[in-house]
C-alpha cells in the first residue's frame, strides 16, 4: 500500500474512533501523519509573523510540550522553518550548537531528541508548518524529506480553504483554527496584552518578559500566561525578576 492509500486508511480510523468535530480535524491530520511516518511525534501550527505562531495540534501530548518549549524557548528549527520556509533538519547535535536553551528543555522534559521541520505546501504554504519529531538523537536526519513532503502535502488538502492567513475576517476563518491548542495559546496573547499594559511595554519586550520568567521558573509561556490571565500572578513579578538579574 502506498504512502497516500495508508494515511487516508489512518484518518479513516482516527475519524471512527474520535467524533467527527470539525475542531478536532487537525488532530486527527496529525495522529494520521504520525501513523504512516517512522517519527515519535507529529505536530501542526500556524504563523502569522515573527513570534505570532499558534499550535493547531500534535499526535501526543509529549508532542504539544515540545512546540510549546520551543515557543517558551523563543527559538528552534519549527521557528526557522517558518520564516524560511525551507525544512529544517535539526539532530540533537545541531540543536544542541544553534538552540542550546531550546535543546535544554527539550531534553529534560521530553524523550524527543530531534526534530523535522516543515512548511505546508499550496493551499497552506506560508501559513502552516509540520513538525515530525523523533526520539533517535539522528532520527530527523533519516526520514524520507520526499515521503515527509508527500504527507504534508496531504494533510494541507484535507485543512481546506486558506491562503494568506491576514485576508482572513473572523467569520471566515476555517472552523480548524479553533482547536484545543490553539485556544490556548489565545490565553498567551492575552496574557502578553496585560504585560504590556501593566508595565508600559511594547509588545516583543512584554513577550520576551514572559518568556524569561517561564525559563526561570522551569515553566512553558503558555501555563505562566494561564496564571497571568487568571490573576494567579502580577504583571510587575515579571519585571522585578528582570531586575534581579541584572
């Protein structure tokens, strides 16, 4: 059976087992993508500019920390492929050289050691990206980039009408940019909002506040910004550890 007959047969079966939510659709895309590719992880986002990445979905849990570590981490091959729109082949060697605070996290937190970066193609390119991530510290060197290539291309069919994401109004964003995931990482943008107004930053400063906090506290951005919109914690920590490190 070809690459294109067994992820249709894996979507078939992850649309039986799951409910049929079109919310849901690209975790079913990624659960597929991680069944016929020899890869630990498989994780869909969207970009709409320099630090404004949402994830979509992931194939697992441990595959959704590790996008949120690389967003905490500000940096890493997922980033790199986005703005370059170019895959990325990141061992844990290179991660190691180029990301050292992300391969830090990655690797302490998770059991994946590298990772394959890719952008959707056509109707998605420039908007969307796939990362296959891999436990085999040289795993992302050794997958198939034509076959990698083949499946993304598969997954953008099925996401359906996009394009340029700005052209977007609200009632016309496709229903799969309101998943799970990505509504969490709404509660980051947020969260940011009230950095900014409560410190009188602008926003890559206020970002980059709490980015530097969540490293210091062994947290990711998304569960200090949760804290942060539900009042748990005041904007001005932020500042103050800042501060003290100086």
């Amino acid at each position: 059976m070809d690459t294109t007959s067994r992820f249709a047969e894996a979507l078939d079966a992850e649309s039986t087992a799951r409910s049929g939510d079109p919310d849901l659709l690209p975790d079913r895309l990624a659960r597929a993508a991680a069944a016929v590719l020899p890869v630990d992880g498989v994780g869909l986002s969207i970009h709409r500019g320099p630090d404004l990445r949402t994830p979509l979905a992931a194939s697992s849990a441990v595959a959704s920390l590790a996008e949120s570590l690389q967003f905490t981490a500000g940096a890493g091959p997922c980033l790199l492929a986005a703005e370059t729109r170019y895959p990325v082949f990141a061992t844990e060697g290179s991660m190691a050289r180029r990301w050292p605070i992300f391969h830090d996290l990655l690797v302490t937190r998770t059991p994946l050691r590298s990772v394959l970066a890719l952008c959707l193609p056509d109707p998605l390119r420039g908007v969307a990206g796939m990362d296959l991530f891999s436990t085999d510290p040289d795993g992302a060197a050794m997958i198939d980039v034509f076959q990698a290539r083949l499946v993304a291309g598969l997954v953008a069919e099925r996401l359906g009408p996009a394009g340029d994401w700005s052209p977007w109004p609200a009632v016309e964003e496709p229903v799969w940019v309101r998943t799970p995931a990505a509504r969490r990482r709404s509660r980051l943008w947020t969260a940011v909002g009230l950095v900014m107004a409560a410190l009188h930053v602008p926003f890559p400063d206020a970002l980059g506040l709490l980015r530097a906090h969540a490293y210091a506290t062994d947290r990711t951005a998304d569960d200090l910004a949760a804290d942060l919109v539900a009042r748990r914690i005041d904007p001005e920590e932020l500042r103050e550890d800042a501060d003290s490190d100086r």
